[in-house]
C-alpha cells in the first residue's frame, strides 16, 4: 500500500508542455530519497485546465499545483512527500491574492462541473485496465449481458434521452433500435473518433484518458444490435490516444472483455481499429465507413441510413466517442438518473473544448 500518489497529466497538452520530464524527475528524486515503496507516480489522462499544466495532484491532500517544471520536484518530494508541507507556490489559485490551499475539487474550474463522459479522465492510468476496473469498469456490460434483453438494453437508451454528442444529436436509442430490427446476419459497431473540426479536443481526451469506457460501451452496442464485430475510426493525428486504445484492446481481449464467450454468456465482440489519414470529410459517418471499407473517403447519399445498410452493406451503429462514454453510467445509474440533468430536449451533460482569449483555456 502506498502513502501517497502523485498524478501527472499524460495528456497531449501536458505531454506537449513536458509532462513525461515531470514524471522521470519524480521517479529520479524518489528513488534518491528512498521513497519508491511508499510514494506512487501514476501518468493519467487529461485534467481538463490545459491552460496551466503540466499539472500534477498528491493524494490523499488532493494538492493541485500547476506549471510544475522539473526543478520544482526536488522541493515536491521534500516539502510536501517528506516533511507534510504543502508548497503553497506551486498550488493553482484563481487570483494574484488568493494562497488558499487548493485541492482540485475546490476549485472555481471544477466545482460547478458534473463529469460524466470525463468521469476517469485524469483519475485512472488509462493504460491499466484494473484501475479502471476498480472505478466499476465492465460491470454494465456484466450487467447486460447477464440481467438485461438487448431489448431492454436499448429501451433504457431511449429512455434516457441521450442524443449524438457528434453534433447530430440523433436519439442515440432510436438509432439502435433501427440497427437491431434489421434480420439476424452480420451487423456492426463504429465509433468515430475522426474528430476534424478546428479547436475540438473532446473525443482525443477521452480516448486519451479512460479508453475502456469506449470499448465497454461498443459490446453494449454489439449487444444491443446483434453485431460481433466493432471498429474505432480515429485521427493518426492522435498518436497518443491510438497508442492507449491498442493498449485497452490488447487489455480487454487478455482478460475475455473482449473476444469469444465474453464472460462466459455466450456473446462474442471484438474490436479493431482504423487510422484516418487526415481527411475532414471523413468526419461524416458515410465517408467514414466507405474510408474504413478501404475507398476513398467520400459520402454516400442517404437512404439507406447506415442502421439499414452501412459498413460493407450491413447493418451498422456509428456513434461518436462521447455518446458512448455516457452508455456505461446510464446502465448502472439508470435512465431516470441520466434524464435528471441536461435541457427539456437534450438530456445528460455535454463536453467543450474551451480556446482562445480566455483565461482557462481546457475542457469542460
């Protein structure tokens, strides 16, 4: 058991602004004042306040200190690590005169944000799947596939309210609704995260920061519909988020999440991903999955809606990386939880990418 944890963002902000330098400097100084038995560093998703990283928090305290560079670790684990003594420098404040200690909850930034699709994202090592497994990971796809009807998995989607967070807003149940009506055969699972649009972070952060709640919710999907197969469409421009995604997959499949006869009922789903090389059409969900079929990326003219005819002529759910990062919660919480937040029309909460002249410049 460990004392202390200290978590850096491993985030593309914060890997950009030299996170991975943090965390090699905090393993150097542990190891020199013997702390390594007692004091953890884990590199996590994103933190979502990119505007001020690369940032680090030590639990228990929950001390959020921001900037950090590694000339300030030496004073981390000797101060804080050592000797319980917060340094207050180092510690985010909203304004010049505020000294309060902040623990990151505390904060103006957090406090009013409910985090549902972010829920993990910066909590868990996204490249251990047993952390987020200990955070009630897999259990709703235990839940499914050994206490509810595909029907019924689809009836609590719809009742939610949940719409495409990928700008549609099309009733995410009503769209599985279509794909599973289609006759038994072949059908398909696809998250697009071919997110193109200038500025938008979203979909790379969660990808980058808790992948396991994408590949859990795509065999709730496969369930759902009837499909064995899914595919992840994601930018090569994600070079991080593509590197934990085949990391979760490989995960996934070692521990039969994902596979043949997943926990033992019977139901197989497996996953593969696809790289796009950059084209902004491909962010439309016909030239996404004509890209995916090996073509050039180029949309197809609807009717046939992909829930009819999709992905090499088959049935096919395409739902964005948000949309599923809700799917998980909305099983164990229920539906009426998930209906309880959001507008009359629009039910659950909705992630931003926040830039430009402002002070917090993150995700939200």
């Amino acid at each position: 058991m460990y004392r202390s944890h200290i978590l850096v963002c491993g985030g593309t902000g914060c890997t950009s602004s030299g996170s991975e330098r943090i965390i090699t400097a905090f393993e150097k100084e542990l190891a020199a004042t013997g702390l390594t038995q007692e004091v953890k560093v884990i590199k996590t998703g994103c933190f979502g306040l990119c505007a001020l990283g690369p940032v680090v928090v030590v639990y228990p305290e929950g001390a959020f200190y921001s900037q950090v560079k590694p000339e300030d670790i030496p004073e981390i684990v000797e101060e804080h690590l050592i000797k319980g003594r917060i340094v207050k420098r180092l510690l985010y404040s909203e304004t010049v005169e505020d000294n309060a200690v902040k623990s990151l909850n505390e904060t103006d930034f957090y406090k009013k944000q409910v985090r549902v699709a972010l829920r993990n994202c910066g909590v868990i090592n996204p490249e251990d799947i047993n952390e987020y497994i200990a955070y009630d990971g897999y259990m709703a796809l235990g839940k499914v596939l050994t206490e509810m009807t595909p029907e019924q998995v689809i009836q609590t989607i719809l009742d939610s309210g949940l719409r495409g967070r990928g700008g549609g807003g099309f009733p995410t149940g009503r769209k599985w609704s279509f794909a599973a009506a289609q006759p038994k055969g072949q059908k398909y699972v696809c998250c697009n995260a071919d997110e193109g649009d200038p500025g938008a972070f979203m979909d790379r952060s969660v990808l980058e920061g808790d992948p396991h709640v994408v590949i859990e919710a795509m065999a709730i999907a496969g369930y759902a519909i009837g499909a064995s197969q899914g595919y992840i469409y994601v930018r090569a421009e994600y070079p991080i988020a593509v590197k934990r995604l085949q990391i979760a997959i490989g995960q996934a499949r070692e521990m039969g999440l994902l596979g043949k006869d997943i926990l033992g009922t019977g139901f197989d789903f497996d996953l593969d991903i696809r790289l796009g090389a950059g084209a902004f059409v491909c962010g439309e969900e016909t030239a996404l999955m004509t890209s995916i079929e090996g073509h050039r990326g180029e949309p197809r003219p609807r009717p046939p809606f992909p829930a009819v005819k999709g992905l090499f002529g088959k049935p096919t759910v395409l739902n964005n990386v948000e949309t599923y990062a809700n799917i998980p919660r909305i099983i164990l919480n229920g539906a009426d939880w998930f209906r309880s937040m959001g507008t009359e029309k629009s039910k659950g909460t909705k992630v931003f990418a926040l830039g430009g002249k402002i002070h917090n410049t993150g995700l939200v």
